[in-house]
C-alpha cells in the first residue's frame, strides 16, 4: 500500500493536522471537524443577517454583539456571516453604529473557525413605510465593500456601480416576492407595488451590473423560477439564499444558507463573495441539514462550463447527503424543465444517487433540486453550463419575450403618465435608458432563440 493510500484511510482529524505541520495553519480544519454534509472545498454561510433594532427585535433590545452573532452562527455551523448595515431608508436601526464597521476587513471578534464580516444593504421601499424618500427598484444586497456610506438614487444602478467602484458586487434580495408567473406574459409581471418585489432586477443582471439573485426568509420556488428565466436568457447569476435575520421571525442564522465552493479549499472572504459572483453555490431552506451535489462529466460543478465540439451527451452524477433521515425526489433539471427524478430516502453515511446522460443539441444548463412533497425546493444547486460549438445559451424565446413585457410595463409605468411616475421625478431619463437599453437586449436574444426553434 502507497503512503497515499494510507493516508485516505486516515480519519479527518488526522489529515487535517499533518497538513497543519506542513503549512501551519488549522483554520480550515478546524472549521470542518463539526459533522457537515458538504465536501471540504464548500462553505456555508448566510450572507443576509442584520443586528439591529426594528423587524422583529424590539426597541427595549441593544444591537447584537459581534460576540453575540459569532454564538449565534454555531446553531447552523456557518462558516461566514455576512452583518449587513441598513444604509437607505431601511428599519434596522441604528445606522450610525453599523457603518463604522464596515471596513473591508474581517471583524475582530472572527476566529479560525468563523468569519464576521460587514456589508451593506440598501433600500427605500415604495409601499408600507412612512420615510419620504421612496424607491421602486429593489432591495439590493452589496458584498466586499472596502467603506461605508448611505448613497441615494432614484433607480439601483448608481448603487451597484458605487459597490463596484469599490471592487465588490451586487444583488437582488427578496427574490420570493416575484408573483409566480404562467405564460403567456403578461402573466407574472408585477402590476403593483409592495416592500420588496425586485423590479429592475433583468434590467441590471442583463446590463452586467447585477451579480446574484438571493432568496431570504423563507424562499418560494417563485424564486427559483427566475433564475431559470434568466439562465435561459443566457446570463450567468450567482444562486444565494439567507436569513434576512431578523426579519425572518428570528429563526437562527442560516436557516436559509448558502454553501459556497472555495476550489483550493482556503476560506477567506474575498474568495466567499467572489465565488458566489462565479455561481459556484447550492442553496438550502433547511439549515445546515443537507447537500446537493452535482457533477457533469466527471467533473463540472455549479458556475462551471463544459464545452462541446458538437452536439452529444452529457454525463451527469447527482448526489444527496444528509445529516438526518430523510425522504424526498432529486430532480434533474435542463433549461427549466425536469428531465430525470429519483425519488429516495437517505439517512447519515448513506446518501441517495442519480445518475444519467443528458443529450445536448444547443447550449444550454444544468441544475439539480431535491423536493420535499408539499415544500418545493429545499436544496438547489448552481448551474452548470454546457456550451455546444461555441454558441451561446439560447434556450427559450417565450422567457425573453417575457422580460420585454416586464421592461415594457417598467417603462410605461414610470413614464410621466404612469402611476409610478412620482418615483422617478428626477432621474427618469438615466433610469428609462437602461431600461430601453436592457430591453434591446432581450429582444435580440428572443430573435436569437426564436431562429434556433427555441
């Protein structure tokens, strides 16, 4: 037997400290020694957590403590948080002691198995709030800040391009908000407004501007339904979900999680956030319970690429780990539709399998879900894309005809005449020609698609 060999037979606490006597440093061992069903190189963490005052927590209760959070991340053994500080007209409060902490650097009260990192949230809801200042775009969640500030436009670009301008990304929270939408449109296309509903969300993912979509609280497969809708489009989102602790009802931290792959297995912040700009995730609405895992020939995972000379097939390895007994249904899902389910029971050092091939004809996608009975999703992975002869992803003109009818009701709704016209009283030029402009784009790709039959 070779010192290799030997050496996989090794428990993991082993391996973890000989690899501490090489490079002298056990943060990630140390941080993986708790049961957990993911692979080494992935991390969990929830990237929307608030310790203020207001939506759940009342005005008697100090802020939480870094201290107090980094004893809160060990119900679901999170390895990142991110403390997101209110910085619009948001009902966390107060303001004045978050931004402070938004420095770019970990916080101090972080340890080895643990990271408490500061960002941003910003938003001024539309509806339900008593501030004047009130915008219809989205909340947007901003990850990697170097500073903080309280920014203010009537639209959410110049606050993605003020995140970015300091070398971080952006992203649609309350992706649940989205009415679930049937063809044809205009069927889904929100005709009101609420807190939440993230209205220029294909406008900034189709311009380039927006990095993620997150589902929070308690997600929706409505969710789900437009991140299929974009990747059929052919962009590339990262797939979050998260807490909105507390505005969750205070469930823990990381009941919503999201694991994040880290490919040389060093966990550092930067590489978290990074990684999930890649789409390199699986989400969970069950805490840290269960894994997904997909691979695509052997050796594709979420925000991966395969490319084909040609059309052909698609190996496919679908695994589901859990940390408990439990029964549900692994679907396989390709450009939006399910091609292959087992259903299964697995229970801890037995997961369930599915494997299959896959037949591309045109670049498309990969994803896999696991399904409770009455719940929808509750573990879903990133996407992995398949790119046939260099072509790019154009798999459905019904779902780009759908985002014209979203841009075009944009459009006509904060127009002078509309009935969000107030929104946008000063900056209604700059706002409705990245509208035009986004729309532009799904047009093209609706042509694109519609001339390959899709």
């Amino acid at each position: 037997m070779t010192h290799f060999a030997q050496i996989k037979k090794w428990p993991f606490w082993m391996v973890c400290f000989a690899g501490m006597m090489v490079v002298g440093s056990a943060v990630n061992c140390l941080a993986q020694s708790a049961p957990r069903p993911e692979p080494p190189e992935w991390f969990a963490g929830d990237a929307h957590v608030h310790r203020g005052v207001g939506c759940g927590r009342s005005q008697e209760k100090e802020m939480l403590t870094p201290q107090e959070l980094l004893e809160m991340m060990k119900t679901n053994n999170l390895a990142v948080i991110s403390v997101l500080s209110d910085i619009g007209n948001g009902e966390i409060k107060p303001v004045e002691k978050d931004l402070p902490l938004i420095t770019g650097e970990d916080n101090p009260a972080s340890t080895p198995e643990r990271i408490i990192h500061w960002d941003a949230e910003w938003h001024y809801d539309p509806e339900g709030v008593t501030f004047e200042r009130k915008v219809i775009g989205g909340h947007l969640i901003l990850l990697g800040l170097k500073q903080g500030g309280q920014p203010f436009a009537r639209y959410t670009y110049p606050i993605l391009q003020w995140a970015r301008d300091q070398g971080a990304i952006g992203g649609y929270a309350h992706m649940q908000y989205l009415p679930f939408a049937f063809y044809p449109p205009p069927d889904g296309v929100p005709q009101s407004l609420d807190c939440c509903t993230p209205l220029e969300y294909p406008v900034e993912i189709a311009l380039g501007s927006s990095s993620f979509l997150m589902e929070d609280v308690h997600g929706s497969d409505s969710a789900i339904q437009a991140y299929y809708r974009i990747l059929n489009c052919g962009f590339r989102p990262g797939l979050v979900a998260s807490t909105d602790y507390p505005c969750n009802y205070l469930e823990p931290l990381g009941t919503l999680l999201t694991y994040v792959r880290i490919p040389d297995g060093k966990l550092t912040y930067d590489k978290w956030v990074e990684s999930i700009a890649m789409g390199r995730t699986v989400i969970a609405r069950n805490g840290h319970r269960e894994f997904l895992d997909i691979q695509a020939d052997g050796r594709a995972r979420p925000g991966d690429e395969i490319r084909l000379a040609r059309e052909g097939p698609v190996r496919v390895r679908v695994e589901w780990r859990s940390l408990a007994g439990a029964e549900g249904r692994i679907e396989l899902v390709r450009d939006g539709a399910v091609v292959a389910s087992q259903t299964a029971s697995v229970a801890p050092g037995a997961p369930a399998i599915l494997e299959t091939t896959v037949e591309f004809t045109h670049s498309g996608w990969l994803a896999a879900r696991r399904m409770d009975w009455q719940n929808g999703h509750q573990t879903h992975t990133g996407a992995v894309f398949v790119i046939v002869d260099s072509k790019p992803v154009r798999t459905s003109s019904r779902d780009a005809e759908f985002f014209v009818q979203w841009i075009n009701n944009l459009l006509e709704k904060t127009s002078p005449a509309g009935e969000w016209s107030k929104f946008l009283s000063h900056d209604r030029d700059a706002a409705q020609k990245r509208y035009r402009a986004a729309r532009a784009t799904f047009e093209r790709i609706e042509e694109e698609a519609r001339a390959l039959g899709n």
